[in-house]
C-alpha cells in the first residue's frame, strides 16, 4: 500500500475511532476495501443524562460498521469512499427491538499531492479542534453550539492538507434550504516536543430573514510518552441580532501504565447566554479507568460529578438536571 493511499485511509479514518485496524477484505489491482466498528454495552446507574433513573438501570449501548476504501487512480491521484451507521437500543426489560440504523458518516473524495477534497456527510472543519479534548466518554460538547462547527453535517464540502506540522482543514456546508449555507476553517500546529495548538474559526446563516452564527474555538495539547493533556475554549454567538452568547471549556488528561489500563479525566463547562441571563448547559467533572484485554476488546467504568445547578438550566441543556452517573462499559471493536 503506498504513501497516497495511506493518506486517503487515514483520512476516512479521522472520521471514526474504534480502537482497532479495519479489516482488510480486497485488495487487487490498487483498489483497498476495510472494514470496521464497534460492538459496545454501556450502562448507565444512578442518572442518565442527569436525571434520576427510576429503575435499575439505563441502556446506552451502540453497535457501529463503518466501510471504507481508496482507489488509485495514477501516481498522483487516488480516490476515497466512507460510510458509517449506527445502531442504539430500547433501555428497557422487554424484547423490544432498534431496528433502525442512524447514518453518521457517508461522503467520497479525491486524494492528491494538493491534500484530499471530500464531499458529503461529515465532520466541518473546526471539529479536529473539538477533538483534541474530547477523549473521555462523556467529552465532546465544544462541537455542539452551532451546526457550522458540528460534526456528521450534511452537505458538506471538506478540504484537509497536511503540511509537516501544520494539519490544515476548511469546510463549507451548501444547504437546500434558502440563506443557510455555512463555512469553516481550522489548523493544528504540533512542535517536534509534542506541543500541539489549535484555532478554528466557524460561521453561518440561521436561515432566510433570520440572524448569523459563528463561533472560535482555540486548543492546546502536548503528548509525552504516556501522558495526553488537552484543553479547549469555544465562544461566538448562536444569534447575531439577539443576546446570544455561548462560552466552553474542556479540559482533559490521559495516561496510559503500559500494561492496558488507562486513567482519564475530565472537566467541562458549557454556558448560554438567553434573552440576557446566563444559563448551564453543563458543568461535571469525570474520572474513567479503562482497561484494553487487548486491541480489540476493553472495559471501562466511569463516573460523572454533575455540578450543574439543576434551577439554572440552559432551554437545551447536555444535562437535563443535576443527578451523577455511573457507566459501566464494555467495547469490542473490529
């Protein structure tokens, strides 16, 4: 497999993580077929998305397949396909089935000495800032504010280019709907001793005859060995023409003993500004311990300290009250 169509995988592969390779079943005549996912229980006690859970337990568990591949095209020229769906189930003690997929990712593209171009559902621009933070089970809400720096957008246009250590991307989202089109741009900038800084800048219309949105967002990491630190800060404006103000902040820290068991933590605070007043999307603190049996299988346990002061919610909050959480867990990926 040479360097371009190592290239073209690995961008299928930034928009999914499952904690082993893909499967390789075709290879012939330059054309690369894999395939993934993850089996995954997760079980949630004590609160489910902050509220108290009136029975024993609450049922969060997924199952993900993913079908990537790269063809080349000529000695300068490949191209890329990936799609991913995903499916939940009913928490419940019955037989009642999910029996429907969720489409996460579907787009293709074109991978050249230029970077690679992709068009379809996928991650915008900012959200390789969003991810230098979002490490834990529960991270991830930087991406979240508006839909211009969100990930798994429709219609999205995505240029990446790798220039040594700069790691570039831009994004526009075409709607069908009148004035709602959107952009991105973002760029992580990594030194030869592991520090990484990030900056990303989204923005967008709301619609016809209605306001603008936009959001910054900065983050910093730095690896060393085993140790993963991270932080990230996000603020814009969900409304230009109104009072509509959000700020975020996440901070993160892995670290891995080398026999498979990892120790992560986390804290993150979301905030909106609505008609004047602040109000909490989220605020908690986690701790997880994991522990991978090998490459394929790991199990995990986290707990969640909900902070967030349950008469001070957000009109969309990530935690609809003030209850913690237990998740116990158990992925097997492929």
């Amino acid at each position: 497999m040479n360097n371009k169509t190592l290239i073209a995988l690995a961008v299928a592969a930034a928009a999914v993580s499952t904690g082993a390779s893909a499967a390789n079943v075709y290879s012939q005549d330059g054309t690369e077929l894999n395939v993934g996912g993850r089996a995954e229980f997760r079980g949630d006690f004590i609160g489910n998305g902050g509220e108290e859970i009136d029975g024993t337990m609450a049922n969060n568990s997924r199952f993900r397949l993913n079908i990537g591949g790269t063809t080349q095209i000529n000695d300068s020229l490949s191209g890329f396909g990936f799609y991913e769906a995903e499916q939940g189930v009913v928490s419940s003690g019955d037989s009642t089935p999910e029996d429907d997929f969720i489409q996460r990712y579907m787009f293709a593209g074109l991978q050249g000495e230029f970077g690679a171009i992709s068009f379809g559902r996928q991650d915008t621009a900012a959200v390789q800032i969003s991810q230098m933070s979002d490490v834990t089970e529960f991270s991830g809400a930087q991406k979240t504010f508006i839909d211009a720096s969100n990930e798994q957008l429709n219609n999205t246009f995505l240029y990446t280019g790798n220039f040594d250590a700069l790691a570039l991307k831009a994004s526009y989202v075409a709607s069908s709907e009148a004035s709602n089109d959107s952009y991105g741009i973002s760029g992580i900038y990594t030194l030869p001793m592991g520090l990484g800084f990030g900056l990303g800048y989204s923005a967008g219309d709301n619609g016809d005859n209605e306001g603008s949105s936009n959001a910054i967002i900065a983050g910093v990491n730095y690896t060393l060995d085993s140790l993963y630190l991270a932080g990230t800060y996000t603020t814009g404006e969900t409304d230009d023409r109104n009072s509509s103000d959000f700020n975020g902040m996440e901070f993160a820290a892995t670290y891995g003993f080398g026999n498979g068991l990892t120790l992560k933590g986390l804290y993150q605070k979301t905030e909106v500004d609505e008609n004047g007043n602040t109000y909490d999307k989220s605020d908690f603190f986690e701790l997880t311990t994991d522990y991978a049996f090998n490459k394929s299988i790991n199990a995990y346990v986290s707990y969640v300290l909900n902070n967030i002061d349950k008469n001070n919610l957000a009109s969309n909050p990530d935690f609809a009250s003030d209850e913690d959480t237990l998740r116990l867990g158990l992925k097997y990926s492929f």
